[in-house]
C-alpha cells in the first residue's frame, strides 16, 4: 500500500519535469512505474536467491526501487527541451 502512494508522488513529479520541458506526460509516468516494480521484483529476487529473509528481500527490493528511480530521475532530467511544432 505505501509503494501506491510513493508512486503516485513520483508519477507528479516526473509529470512536472516532462511537462516543462514540452514531453507528454503520460509515456514517462507509465515508465517510472515499470520501473519501480521492476526494480523492487529484482531486489527481492536477489535477496531471496541469497537465502535471506522475506523482510530483509522487501527492504532491499525497495531500496533498489528508490535507487532506479533516481536513476530514471537523472535520465530524464537529462532530456532536451522538445521543439515546438510548426504551422508551415
């Protein structure tokens, strides 16, 4: 439950950096969310396949989660600003 309402700050903040830059916002929301889950789903598989327990795999899945969405922050941040189209 508190992973939903982590997401949905993070998806508002994503939106507020693409937007400014004069990206849809829609594509990038949907790819910080693949990312979070995919990278919780890999920390918890590496914790578990390392023998440790089902606490100690949640807590590494969310710390990798954290890690690769600041990751994708930086990536996006890093975006150019889009040019605006032209009526010709």
């Amino acid at each position: 439950m508190l992973d939903i309402i982590i997401l949905f700050f993070l998806c508002q903040r994503i939106k507020y950096i693409v937007e400014a830059k004069g990206y849809r916002s829609g594509k990038w929301q949907l790819l910080t969310v693949l990312v979070w889950i995919g990278a919780e789903v890999l920390g918890c598989i590496i914790s578990i396949m390392m023998g440790k327990s089902l606490v100690v795999a949640y807590l590494s899945g969310t710390l990798l989660a954290i890690g690769g969405f600041l990751m994708f922050q930086e990536r996006v941040k890093r975006l150019p600003p889009q040019e605006p189209a032209s009526d010709s």
